[in-house]
C-alpha cells in the first residue's frame, strides 16, 4: 500500500507517523464551501469527502487519507479565523462553555471508499480578554477551525474536560484511521 496523505497540516503528518505508517504528502487544491443546509454533524465528513473526489484518480496500490475538522459553538460552524479580530470573537464565544469538535476523514483506494465522522465535547475555563489576546498574539491559530489548539497553551491552561478523543480534537482520529488502514 502506498499512502497518500493529502495534508499540509503538521499535526496530521506528526500523528500519522506516531501510528507508524509511511506515507507522502501531496497537495489538494479545492474549495471547502458548504453547502447552507447542511448539518453540522455532517460538515466534517462532507468537506473530507470533497477533498478526496477533487484528487486525481488512484493507481494501483495508492491509497488517498483525506481530513477535515470543525468546530461547533451555539449551532454554528467556526471554521479558521480569517484574521487576529476574529479569532478573538470565536475564543470569547468559546469561552466559558462546551463545545463540539468533529474531525471527518476519508480513505479512498482505487475500489473503496471509507468515511467516518469523530466527535468530541471540550469545556473551556473562562478566559479573560488578556488571556485571549496572549494566545492570539503568541500562537497565531490562523490555520486552525475554532482559533485554537489542543496541543498549545489554550488546550494546557483552559481546557476542563474532555469528553472523547484528544487527537480527533487536535485533527485526526488516530483510533479510525488505525483501524480502517489496517482493514484495507
């Protein structure tokens, strides 16, 4: 099996090796647009999905590992903050409460595909805006959905209770991934 890892995150490549897989990263260029109606359960998935069929066509013993993660406060999708202001007001509506982080990932071979959605609960401490304004200003979450990382100091100083997998949270469901690669 030749895995094909189409991310440029490097927390899905540092995972993805920690599992002890071998594999190469390629590039995908496609617009991630939802569509309005859809369900926020489903988002994960869908934009996962989307990348995998904008790929080119698998050869072979190719197989594509495609991701996608969301978060969801108060019935919406916070997806990566366009600019320091906006990842501001996604962390104060963070701030305080529980939330939902789906991580969607799909694995294509050239006869198969698989597509599983994991879901985790995060409770976040009250953060004052000095707090907020630290982490913005010296983790930059610019290419991360919801303006903030597990890994980082958010996650380490704030973050109460988790109700799921740390790793789906920081971008991959290693346990799904693990289980499906190896099924294949």
């Amino acid at each position: 099996m030749k895995l094909l890892l189409a991310s440029q995150s490097p927390r899905r490549k540092e995972l993805l090796s920690s599992l002890g897989f071998d594999f190469e990263v390629v590039k995908i260029d496609c617009e991630e647009i939802l569509p309005e109606s859809i369900e926020i359960g489903e988002a994960a998935a869908y934009l996962s999905e989307l990348k995998a069929k904008a790929f080119r066509s698998l050869t072979g013993d190719e197989v594509l590992l495609t991701a996608d993660t969301v978060v969801a406060a108060e019935g919406q999708i916070l997806g990566k903050p366009k600019d320091e202001d906006d990842a501001r007001q996604m962390l104060r509506m963070l701030s305080g409460k529980t939330h939902q982080v789906y991580t969607g990932i799909t694995i294509k071979s050239v006869d198969k595909t698989f597509t599983e959605t994991d879901v985790a609960d995060v409770e976040l401490d009250e953060m004052t805006d000095e707090e907020i304004n630290y982490y913005v200003q010296n983790y930059k979450p610019f290419d991360k959905a919801g303006s903030y990382g597990i890994q980082e100091w958010l996650g380490m100083a704030k973050i109460t209770r988790l109700n799921g997998s740390f790793y789906t949270i920081m971008g991959l469901p290693t346990h799904l991934v693990y289980k499906i690669l190896n099924e294949i």
